[in-house]
C-alpha cells in the first residue's frame, strides 16, 4: 500500500489541472486499486495534484481491507485485478456485509479497454461511474463532479 497525503504543488501546467474545477469537489480522499505499481504512481500524483489525499492498494481485497478501516470518499477500481477484480469487488462493498464503513461510497471503474463490455459490468456490479486509462485530469475531474456530493 502507498499513501500519498501531502499533495506536490504543480507550477503550471494546464494539463494536470492545478485546482479543481468549482464544480469538482476539492480535498477528497480517495483510494485507488490497480496491481500496476507505475499506474497506482501515477493515479496518485494526478489525484494529489487535483488537490485531493489518495490512497493506493494492488487488489479488490485490499481496498476491502482499507475500506473497513478508514473513511474515503470515493474508491477507484481497476478492473482486472490479482485476488479480486473492480466489479467483484464492488459487489462485496455494496452487499452491505463486506465490513466496509460506507457501502454506498461512490466508486468508479478503471480499464485499459475503453468503453467496451468492462464499462456495463462495473454499473452492473453497482459502481457510479468508469474511466478509461490512461487517467485524464479533465476526464476525473468531470466524473468526480458527477458523482459525488458537494461538500
């Protein structure tokens, strides 16, 4: 597991979205799931530079793990993952038997196949919404805006 809760400060540059938009809840902790080491680095520095504390684990079971012990506001899930997979996992989170703290915490799937059949097996399994890799700051900040409340 990394944790990243100091976020860098970018100087500059657009692309990686500097501040949140006002429609983007700022300030958000968020854990992410993927088994790729360089995808957790870099879906780590992208939330922190949007302004948000996130967390990374390498599988379903993991996030389980984090999520019974500490609060976050959204969960990211790799589709494909070792152990248990984004859609898997999320039916355990949303079954309400899982030990999570919040079973109805906002959560997004995460593939490297687009908008393809993953997409529709991540809304089946119960999650708000899916991003495509490679992550996008514009592409986060919308769906973040989409699904969770304001604070």
């Amino acid at each position: 597991m990394t944790d990243h809760t100091t976020p860098p400060h970018p100087e500059g540059d657009p692309s990686l979205g500097q501040t949140a938009s006002q429609n983007t809840p700022a300030g958000l902790r968020i854990l992410l799931a993927d088994d790729d080491v360089i995808n957790q680095r870099l879906g780590c520095l992208l939330l922190e530079r949007l302004g948000h504390r996130a967390v990374c684990v390498a599988n379903g079971l993991e996030a389980l793990q984090q999520l019974a012990a500490n609060p976050f506001d959204v969960v990211i899930l790799d589709v494909e993952m070792p152990e248990l997979g984004g859609p898997e996992t999320a039916i355990r989170i949303r079954s309400g038997t899982s030990g999570v703290l919040n079973p109805a915490i906002p959560l997004l799937g995460l593939s490297g196949h687009g908008q393809g059949p993953e997409c529709a097996s991540c809304l089946e399994a119960g999650m708000n919404g899916y991003l495509a890799k490679p992550l996008r700051a514009d592409d986060l900040k919308r769906v973040l805006a989409e699904i969770v409340p304001r604070m």
